[in-house]
C-alpha cells in the first residue's frame, strides 16, 4: 500500500512517527468472490488477444481469482472502476 512517512516533534525531541495513506491506490475486494483483486499493467506498443479483453493495447486491466476483470485506458480509472464495482442481489 502506497504511503509516506513524517516525524511529529514535542520541544525537538521526536514524538511519534506518523504515515499518510494514499486511498486511491487501494483495491476493494472483489464484490463477488471477496477475493483479493491483481493490477496489471499491458505496456504501450502490447498487442495483448484474450477472450475478455480483445485489445488492451496501453492500457489497464483488474482481475480477481474468480475472473472478473475491468479494464481501463490507465492504472487510476482502473482502479476507480474497479472501486466503484457492487453485486446486484
């Protein structure tokens, strides 16, 4: 999980250290299966053939164990699709 890390100080002595978490980089799991979902990244001049993806040239995709996938045109939307993803009951 993308962080980073900053020092808290009280009369110049260190404190504490504290981390700020980057949410947009964080998968939900999969609202099927509950698995944990996998980012993959096709490089540019790719030619990728697949049955869900027919051309993911440059492009993104998000997969889980039990094969559900998104693709988008780069990682952020991907991730925001993936996110934004609900099972119908």
């Amino acid at each position: 999980m993308p962080y980073a890390e900053f020092n808290i100080f009280e009369d110049d002595e260190l404190y504490c250290v504290g981390i700020v978490v980057d949410l947009g980089e964080v998968l939900k799991p999969c609202p099927f299966c509950g698995g944990d979902p996998v980012i993959n990244e096709i490089p540019p001049h790719t030619h990728v053939i697949a049955t869900f993806m027919p051309d993911c040239k440059g492009e993104c995709f998000i997969e889980c164990k039990c094969s559900c996938a998104i693709t988008a045109e780069n990682k952020k939307k991907a991730i925001e699709k993936w996110n934004r993803r609900v099972k119908n009951e």
